[in-house]
C-alpha cells in the first residue's frame, strides 16, 4: 500500500510517519513537504495525508483537483484549522483530523483508512500501470474483458484497448470477484455481459469472447450468484 504525507512540517511529517509504520511495517510512505512537490510526483497513492494551510496553493485545493481527474485515493485532512471541516464533505474526504494528532485516534483512523482502501479495490478502484513512455490509470469499472496476448496482455475498455506487460493471473488476482476467467486467454467484467452460449460469452457492446467447455458450468453458477448479489432478474 502506498502513502503519501503532504505537510510542510517536517516533524508532522516524521510523527505521521512513525505512526503508520507502527501499524502497518510492509507501507511504502511518501513525504512531500510543498503542494508543488506531491504535484510533481507520478503515480497512486492509497492513501494521502494532506494538510489543509500550506505555501502557495491550499491543500482544499489539491484535493479538489485529484477528485476531477477522477483519483479515488483515501483522504485524510491532517491540520490545526477548524474552519475547512466543512469543505472537506465536498472533496469526500474520509476524516478530519486536528493537530495536534492524538497518537490512538490517528491510529483508529488509518486503521478504517485501510479498510476503505480494501472496500474500493474489491469494489471497483483502478489499476495503475507504468510504461517506458507512459504512466496511467485504468477504472475497473470501464474494463470489457482482458484478452492474453503472449507475454503481454490487452486491456479492452470502454473508450480503449490498452497493451501492457502482465499476466492473465495478475490481472486475475488484481481485478477481483467482478470479472470471471472464462477462457485460459480471457478475463471478463460480469457486469457487460448480455447472454451466453455455443462457446462464447456476448458483450452489451456487441462482442463476445470465448467460454471453454470446461468452464461453462461454473460460468453459469456464477454469473447467476453475480445477479443475485446485484439484484438483477436472470432473464
């Protein structure tokens, strides 16, 4: 899990730091110590620590600014001002916390941090991938199905087919419970699926991928369970 500490107070930072380390030893944790810093730095963080007054440019608006790109990292404002509480509801920061930092509330706090990280993830989230000539984000929500491509694999989403390095079984373990191996070169979002049948899977957006012979049954009883926990009619 990666977490960033964004606050000009080196010893706010060192407090933070300790803290998280205590509780979770395997974090990688970033500190950046301006706004223009943490801007400058490529790449997810699970997590952000952001305080709300520092030089230049407010954390308030930081925040803003990574909800418009659409980047669903945990927010947690770390501050001795009161008076932004309010504002933070609007960037759908997960707490408040006030300075000086109460070493067990902090605590309780990244502790449900980390289970909200672990809700987005299972519930959709994004993966991060990192290219020679590019950086991105990909929604789980807008993936189609991942098809095998030798020691590559091929991202079809919504808006485009992306080829990175990975596996079918990374992808598998990264996706979750929301997409279904259907096929050995196939990995597909159970939530765009119109029907099934004579050894594919059909698409709402008119494609279909392969379903082995093998995995028909268990396609079925899963697909059907997918509905069912969804609330939609099996027609």
């Amino acid at each position: 899990m990666r977490v960033a500490i964004c606050d000009e107070e080196k010893e706010s930072c060192a407090q933070l730091g300790q803290l998280i380390r205590r509780q979770e030893p395997d974090c990688e944790v970033m500190y950046f110590h301006s706004v223009g810093q943490f801007l400058e730095t490529r790449g997810h963080f699970d997590i952000l620590l952001l305080d709300i007054q520092m030089e230049n440019m407010r954390g308030m608006e930081v925040a803003r600014a990574l909800r418009i790109s659409g980047d669903d990292t945990v927010l947690i404002f770390v501050t001795a001002r009161k008076e932004y509480a309010a504002e933070a509801f609007e960037v759908s920061a997960f707490y408040y916390l006030l300075k000086p930092v109460d070493a067990d509330k902090f605590c309780e706090v990244f502790r449900g941090a980390c289970r909200e990280v672990q809700r987005i993830e299972n519930a959709g989230g994004q993966l991060f991938f990192q290219t020679k000539t590019r950086n991105f984000t990909v929604q789980k929500k807008d993936i189609l199905y991942v098809e095998s491509a030798k020691r590559q694999v091929e991202i079809h989403t919504l808006k485009e087919n992306i080829t990175v390095y990975a596996t079918m079984k990374h992808m598998e373990e990264q996706l979750g419970e929301q997409f279904y191996r259907c096929h050995r070169g196939y990995l597909v979002n159970l939530s765009y699926v119109a029907g099934y049948g004579n050894g594919v899977v059909r698409l709402r957006n008119g494609e279909t991928v392969y379903l082995a012979r093998e995995k028909y049954s268990e396609f079925v009883r899963t697909y059907t369970e997918y509905l069912k926990r969804e609330g939609t009619a099996l027609v």
